[in-house]
C-alpha cells in the first residue's frame, strides 16, 4: 500500500459505497441480527477509513476492509453490553462468519429485502427501510419519494429497525402461503430503487447507475427463486429495457427527452434480453401491472424513429394497467399517449382533472406545459414550464425545463414529438 490523499480516500470510499453498500449491510445484519447495529459500526467503519487510508494507502479490497473493521466494531459494542450472557451467542456468530478471504462475503440482499418487506411492518415503512438499508438512499431521499418530511421519515425507519429487533423478526427467504404477498412487497421495492436511479430526486446527475444496476442485480435474483413467476420477470424486463436507453438519456449535460434519443446509443443487448424475457412472461397468460408496463417501453424501443412510434397501442395498455392500477400517474402517462394519437386538446380535459393529487408532482406540470404549447396555448405553458422548474431538484432538468420555457414563442401550433418530461418519455 502507497500513501493516498484525502480526495482519493473520499473517493474511493463514496464509490465503495455506491457499488457495495447494500451488500455490506446485508452482510451485518445476517451476523448481528441488528438493523441499527450494522449501520453504526459500518459508519465506524468508514471514520476508522478516512483516518487510516491516507496513512497506510488503500486497500485492494476496501468492501472486505470495510466488513471486517465493522464486525471488529459489533463486537466491541457487544462485549461492552451490560447483557454480555445474552450477546455471547451474537459474538460467536460474527466471529465465526467473518471471511478468510476479504473478497468473499456472502451475498445475503435476498434475505435482508424479505427481511424489510415482513409483513409485521407496514407496507409503506417495509418499502422506505428497504430503500434505506440496501438502496442506500439518503432518509431525506426517501422521505422525497414518500413526499414526506425527513423528520418523520427518520422516526418512521428508527420505529420499523427497533421493531424487527424485538419482534425478532427472522433473516430468511420465506414460503408457504405468506410467499406471495411478500413477493409483490419485494417487487414494489426493487422498482423503486430503479426508478431513483433512473430519476434521481436531487442533484447534477439525472440517473445514478448504481442504484439501477442493484435493481436489476435484485429482479434477477428474484426471477432466480421463482422463475414461473410473470410479474417477477416483467419487472426485470421492464428495468432492463428502460436501463437500456440510459446513454441516449444521458448523453448530454441536460436532460434529453425519449423523442430526441440518439437511438443508436440505445443497448440492443439488454433491448434483446427484455423483450424475450417479455414475450417468455406473455406467452403464460398471466399479465400483470409489470408486464403492461414493460409492453409500453418495448413498443418505444422498437421504434427506428420517434416518430414512429405507435401511441395507439400504448394508450390501450396504459388504459388496461389504468384498470389494474388507477392512480394518477397511470392517468397522467395515458393522457400524454392519448395527445398524441387523439391530439393533444383530447389531454387538456384528463389533466385537469389529475391537478389535485399531483399538484407538488414535477412531471405532471411539464407533460402539462408540453401539451398547452402545442395547443398554442403559449402563456399557460409558460407557467405550467415554472411551475415545474420551481419542484426540480435535478440539474440537469432544470436547464431543459429553462430551454423549453425559453424556447416557447417560437413554436408552430400542431403535432410535435413528444418532449414532455413524464414518465412516459423519460
């Protein structure tokens, strides 16, 4: 090992963290049995890091450094533990699974996502502890994506890892009859961390590839334990097909719309190996909201050109998940499809209707500003532009929401290719 700045220790730790946070976690807490105990001594972990590594260099593998250091430090906390009898079989335990070989630790994110999603916890803290613990998501991110205070979200997640503890709530895959439901908690929770790193909530960046990657790791994991499972396949053939389009999104220093991709930097590999899985899930006839969803972005990656794109057929699967799942996003992403395959006057009276619940929502007053533009409605989609740059936390959106609100007085009234930043052509 060779001295190393400052800035290459924070470096180097913030990426190890990125890449294996969930990992090393969910490594602590199969040896403690202990939500909080595994997040203090990793924290241990990295201030013991950040006082080291300048002096005594990086190590080759800082995710099995780090391990040991944190079990080193679960330890000590154990032993200082006036219940010492109690703790003696949580000591042999870490002892006795600390690897020989730093690179080798075992993979327990499986069992720490059913171990978030039991169904002792509410369904709303089973998805915002997992999103925290293995996602590794700030708490004020969490509380973002809850659209709540980060106040309540701590005293949320604080309840939810004291509850685990005193319910002694196992660290096991499950089964029997309680499997399913468990299933579809786990899934909601995999496509939240997706969507996070595909639209983070703050920041410079609009995606954070980690946090896409760990999802996709996690939804083939699962399709592994239940390969018969459709929605479980639809869900990774869904984020596979959105992570494909990742460089054409992010090719520029803003944020680029899915009608103005550059598709030839699209990932045909992982295009391929969604739309088989897809057809695979299909052909089973058991479609499920996933699969409605991930119907949607296969008919946008087939398409050569934006303009080709076949907003008819994407209206009726967004009016079948509609069905399925009434919320207004849904209704938001099918009035965008429908201004284009009905015009978009045919949108404005759907979008009044979603103001309410999705006033503080960022993509609805863009995909609204994009609609009232091409209406000729120039003043209106002038405040519908500020009313969403005033929600964005991301830079990158808030210089393409700047240079749509800019641009707005010289745009011809008629068909246009989709801009809106919705979900629909993100």
């Amino acid at each position: 090992m060779i001295r190393a700045t400052p800035d290459a220790v924070h470096t180097a730790i913030e990426y190890t963290l990125r890449q294996d946070r969930g990992h090393l976690i969910a490594a602590l807490v199969a040896a403690t049995r202990d939500f909080e105990l595994a997040e203090e001594c990793l924290q241990d972990a990295i201030e013991v890091a950040l006082k080291d590594w300048p002096k005594n260099g990086i190590p080759k593998s800082r995710r099995g450094w780090l391990l040991q250091v944190a079990r080193r430090r679960a330890i000590d906390r154990i032993r200082r533990a006036k219940n010492l009898t109690e703790k003696a079989a949580q000591i042999a335990i870490l002892e006795d699974t600390t690897p020989t070989d730093p690179h080798d630790i075992p993979d327990h994110r499986l069992r720490l996502i059913f171990t978030c999603c039991h169904p002792a916890l509410a369904e709303k803290t089973r998805v915002a502890l997992t999103l925290r613990t293995l996602g590794g998501l700030t708490t004020e991110e969490v509380a973002r994506a809850f659209l709540d205070k980060p106040t309540a979200m701590g005293q949320r997640l604080s309840r939810a890892r004291a509850k685990i503890s005193k319910a002694r709530i196992p660290f096991v895959i499950p089964d029997g009859p309680d499997l399913p439901a468990r299933i579809t908690s786990v899934l909601s929770v995999i496509y939240l961390v997706f969507n996070e790193g595909y639209a983070a909530t703050e920041g410079d960046a609009q995606i954070r590839v980690d946090l896409c990657e760990e999802a996709i790791f996690l939804a083939r994991m699962m399709l592994g334990f239940c390969p018969e499972d459709t929605e479980v396949a639809g869900l990774l053939a869904l984020i596979l097909l959105s992570h494909a389009r990742r460089a054409a999104r992010n090719a520029t220093a803003q944020y680029v719309p899915l009608s103005e991709h550059n598709r030839s930097l699209w990932n045909k590999r992982l295009i391929g190996e969604g739309q088989e899985i897809l057809q695979s899930a299909l052909r089973k006839g058991q479609v499920g909201p996933y699969q409605l969803q991930a119907s949607i972005s296969a008919l946008h990656c087939e398409a050569a050109h934006a303009q080709e794109t076949d907003w008819a057929q994407i209206a009726a699967l967004y009016r079948l998940l509609a069905q399925m799942n009434p919320s207004a996003v849904v209704h938001l992403n099918l009035a965008v499809a429908l201004s284009y395959c009905e015009g978009p006057a045919s949108a404005l009276e759907c979008l009044l209707e979603l103001r309410g619940p999705l006033e503080d929502y960022q993509p609805y007053h863009a995909a609204r500003a994009d609609i009232l533009m091409r209406v000729g409605q120039v003043g209106e989609a002038r405040a519908a532009y500020e009313q969403a740059l005033q929600l964005t936390q991301i830079e990158s959106e808030r210089v393409w929401l700047l240079e749509r609100q800019k641009s707005l007085g010289t745009k011809k009234r008629g068909r246009a290719r989709s801009s809106a930043l919705s979900p629909t052509g993100r």
